[in-house]
C-alpha cells in the first residue's frame, strides 16, 4: 500500500518525537523556569549578541541601531560543569568589541532550536528562548586564567587565535545582568532575579 506524503510526515514526526535527548541535553521541566534557562545557556556554544552602533558601518545605518553578532560563549569547564556566567572571546577589531568599548549594554538571545531538541519552528513557545541583558565587559585580569579555560574547554579552536588577533575573554558578569526574558511555554515572558537564576541547577532534570 503507497503511502500519503502526509502520512509519511506523520511517522517521521513520531519516530523524532520518541528519539530521547542526549544525556547532556536533558532538559528540566518547564515549569521550573530558572533551571531550563540555565540548562539553555549551558548546553549552547554560541548566542546571538545584540549592541548597539557606535558607527556608522556596514550592517549600521545609523549610531544607536541595534548589531546583531554570533558570539561563541561558555559557562563553565565543558559540559559537567556551569556557572550560569555567559563568557566569549573577541578581538579589538571585532565590531561588536568596539560597540561595547563605547557602550557595553548588550543582549545575548539563546534558542533552543539550535540545540536539536525541540521538535517544532524556533518561534513555538514550548521552544525555550532566553534573552539575557546587561552590560558585556573585559574580564579583569584576576579571573581571566579562569575564563580561557572555560572557552577553551567548549571551544579549543580558540587557544590558537590570540596568536593572530589580540583576542580577550569578556562576560557577563553577576553585577552586569540587568534583565532576562524567558519563554518555554505558552503565555507571557518571564524574568527572575540574578541570585534565583545562579542558584538553579542546570542538571536537575526532576
């Protein structure tokens, strides 16, 4: 008997849906908000930066319009481990480094559609999205050993590329986030404060 492309779609739909998520892509459940926000920011190696024009330039018609840039980010030593921290790792002539070396209010947008574990368009509630705003600044010299350990552990490409640019580790730090909007579900955003997101435990999948 042929089968109907609709239907066809339907079993390819049923088979994704029961293919479980890797152990290091458990998600908590959605009703614990801080937790899946801290899972999301964990287990994404990159999220989109958001500063605002110090120039005009391409990609900047006007100072003050919004740049959207990918940063590769770490929050910790790999996947074991997560501090809740967003670090990255730019050079000088990097366009979103000379935004914030004027104005370091930034967002970072995370989707969990980039992790291959939600099964529907990024824009579905139920797929988790994270914005996280606050200021994005150098990190001080006491915990950049720290730091380049955290974005080498998640990215090792990055060792080698301070030997061409002057690359510098910068975060997000606890004093610099402002502000989240989160959604994993239908209905409004939801922001939480600082200390209820760091205390959130990424691998309590209960």
């Amino acid at each position: 008997m042929r089968m109907t492309l609709e239907k066809v779609v339907l079993v390819f739909l049923a088979v994704a849906e029961a293919v479980p998520a890797p152990a290091a892509r458990q998600r908590p459940v959605w009703t614990e908000k801080a937790k899946v926000a801290r899972w999301l920011v964990h287990n994404s190696d990159y999220s989109i930066a958001s500063s605002s024009c110090s120039v005009v330039r391409p990609g900047c018609a006007f100072v003050g319009q919004p740049f959207g840039n990918v940063m590769s980010v770490s929050d910790g030593l790999g996947l074991g481990h997560s501090t809740g921290i967003v670090y990255t790792y730019l050079p000088d002539l990097d366009a979103s480094t000379q935004d914030i070396l004027t104005d370091p209010r930034i967002t970072l947008t995370f989707s969990e559609k980039a992790l291959g574990t939600c099964n529907s368009t990024a824009e579905n509630p139920p797929c988790a999205r994270l914005t996280i705003a606050g200021n994005l600044t150098q990190v001080p010299e006491a915990h950049t050993e720290e730091a380049l350990r955290f974005l080498f552990s998640r990215h090792p490409e990055m060792s080698y590329w301070s030997s061409v640019h002057a690359f510098k580790p910068y975060w997000m730090s606890r004093e610099e986030i402002i502000t989240f909007f989160f959604i994993d579900f239908y209905g409004s955003a939801v922001d939480f404060n600082v200390s209820d997101y760091l205390a959130a435990n990424p691998f309590d999948f209960l």
